[in-house]
C-alpha cells in the first residue's frame, strides 16, 4: 500500500545530519551494507562484458539507491540487509516495473549527455589524458599529460561532471523511491523529487559540502599514513576508505528522502 508523501522544507543545517545519520546506519551493519555494494558491481562487471548488456548496467544506479534505501530502512529496524533486497521493487507489480525501467533509461540518457557536455567544455582534454595516462612513457608525453590534467578547462569540466552526476543520482534516488513508496508514475515522481530538492537546496548544498570535507579529511589522513607506514599500507587503506565512503553516501540517500518527503517509513534517528 503506498505511503503517503507530503513535501517538506528542511533547514540548512539538516544537510549535516544526513551525512551523519549515513555514518551511524552504516555502522549499524557495515559488512551487510558493503556486500550490497559489492553484488551490485560484481553484476555490473558481468554486465559490462556482453556486448550492449553493458548499457543497462550504466541504467542500474537509480535501483542501487533505491536498494540502499530499503537497506537502511531495514538496518534501523533491527534488521540485516541482503542482496536480496534488488529483487524487493520488482514485487510491487508492472506498473511500478514500468516506472524503474523508465527512470533507469532515463538516468542513462542524462548521464551519458553530462559526458558529452563535459567532452565538449574541455574539448576532448580529459579524454586525451586518460589515453596518455597508461601509455605515457616518453617525458614529452609525461609534460602533456601533466599540461592536460592541470589545464583549467578540463579542471572546470571535471567538477561539472561530478556536481551533474551527483545531482542525477540524488534526484534519480528519490524518484524511484517515490515510485516505490509512493506508488506514483516516473514523471510525477521526477517532478515531486526536483521540487523538493529545489525547495531545500540550501540543506543540499551543505549536504554536499559536508561529505566533501569529510572525502577530503580521510584524504589527509590517508597521506599521513602514507608518510608514516608506508605506500602499501596507505594505498591499502585507501581503498578501504574509499568503499565505506561510497557506501556511507548510499546510506545517507535515506535520510534525505524521508526529511524532503516527511515520510514515516522508518524510526525517527537519533539527532
């Protein structure tokens, strides 16, 4: 049965809170959540290696976030998350199938033209130095490698990407978790997501803020280790970060949802 979303405005600071709610679910079951992560690469490998399958893995993100919903709701309700948890949206019935698939397709169409408009800010840099940067072997083709990755162009369109993408997958997050909960088709769900993230964009932008300094403290602490124990250790750790930072991002997506949507589908966290 659908539950019932309301629109809500949230202060500025509550963007904090998401990142650190995100924190405390994932600490609730951190090696069920980051087998969530990994059976969703693991399937998009897999994916990515038949010819034309390889594009509806770049549609998947959307039910990723979705599955990351319904895990943390799960976790705050006492219970363990399980891969079995990308098979729960397909059960509510054809209409809402229909629904996914749409907003998937549309996910992929969006993010493949966010690369194309970052192709064409930096005028094909960012491509250049990522060919250069297995087969630069030549100092000539090191200083140009060094040239492109420094160049403000492809600097401006790196950042244009991520805040697009990240922007995308937020709104793509909670459109399939209004389809969901909320029972309503793709594009009233897309209008109702874009409205409540213009209507709390300041809490957004601190969300945002906050898990950059958060990436950016474990950077620092990772470049310490790497001066103290050594490259092996550090690059070690870093990769570990890496992960459970991705994965506190998805846990955090729940929190934003039910604060922009005043949706009773979980036990209010602790503040």
């Amino acid at each position: 049965m659908p539950v019932e979303m309301k629109l809500q405005h949230v202060p500025a600071m509550r963007g904090a809170a998401w990142v650190r709610h995100g924190f405390r679910a994932f600490a609730l079951r951190p090696l069920a959540f980051m087998a969530l992560l990994f059976t969703y690469t693991f399937a998009s490998m897999l994916l990515m290696q038949v010819p034309w399958l390889g594009l509806v893995a770049l549609a998947f993100p959307p039910l990723l976030a979705l599955v990351f919903m319904l895990g943390t709701q799960s976790a705050l309700r006492g219970q363990a998350p399980t891969p079995l948890l990308f098979a729960t949206p397909f059960r509510a019935g054809r209409p809402q199938n229909v629904a996914l698939a749409k907003i998937g397709i549309g996910f992929l169409a969006l993010s493949v033209g966010i690369v194309f408009l970052g192709h064409w800010l930096d005028g094909g840099r960012l491509l250049r130095a990522m060919q250069l940067m297995s087969t630069a072997d030549t100092p000539a083709e090191q200083s140009e490698w060094q040239a492109l990755v420094s160049a403000p162009q492809v600097q401006f369109a790196m950042l244009m990407r991520l805040f697009l993408l990240a922007l995308l997958v937020l709104l793509s997050s909670h459109t399939a978790a209004l389809v969901h909960w909320g029972g309503h088709g793709a594009g009233k769900a897309a209008f109702f997501a874009t409205v409540a993230a213009w209507r709390n964009k300041a809490a957004y932008l601190v969300y945002a803020v906050t898990a950059f300094l958060v990436q950016v403290g474990f950077s620092v602490l990772t470049s310490l280790l790497f001066m103290v124990a050594g490259p092996q250790i550090a690059w070690i750790l870093m990769m570990v970060l890496s992960i459970v930072l991705a994965t506190v991002f998805c846990t955090s997506l729940f929190f934003t949802f039910v604060d922009s949507f005043e949706a009773s589908i979980a036990p209010p966290p602790e503040t």
